[in-house]
C-alpha cells in the first residue's frame, strides 16, 4: 500500500532518529496542524509511538509473518 507524500516524509525521517514535532516540523516543512492532525492518525494506527508531541516521536517497527519490520 503506497502512503500519501507527506506520512512518507515523516516515516523517513523518523527512521534517521526520534524527533519532537518541532525537529519533525523543520526536517518535512509540513504545516504545524497538518503535522499534529497526521501524527494522531499514525499514533491511532500504530505506526509511531509517544505520550505528547513535544515528547520524542518514534517509528513502531513491527514484526510479523507477512511483515519485513518496516512500513
């Protein structure tokens, strides 16, 4: 399944480190709310981890049968 553009741009670069929306902000140049708005969609799904946006954002690999433990 192709993600859209800007969930890609965020999945890369979490995986260079974990960032807080402000790092993550600058590193994709997506529009703050956007960024808010993606990121609760990505927690809901369990794709990233944290407890606050300010907090470290972090990519959740998973691993499974059909799954290589990256999206």
């Amino acid at each position: 399944m192709d993600l859209p553009e800007d969930w890609n741009k965020i999945i890369m670069a979490l995986r260079t480190r974990p960032m807080d929306i402000y790092e993550l902000r600058n590193e994709t140049n997506i529009e703050f709310e956007k960024l808010k708005e993606i990121l609760k969609t990505m927690k809901l799904l369990d794709m990233v981890s944290y407890k606050h946006y300010k907090d470290p954002i972090k990519i959740i690999k998973k691993e499974g049968k059909n799954d290589k433990g990256h999206y």
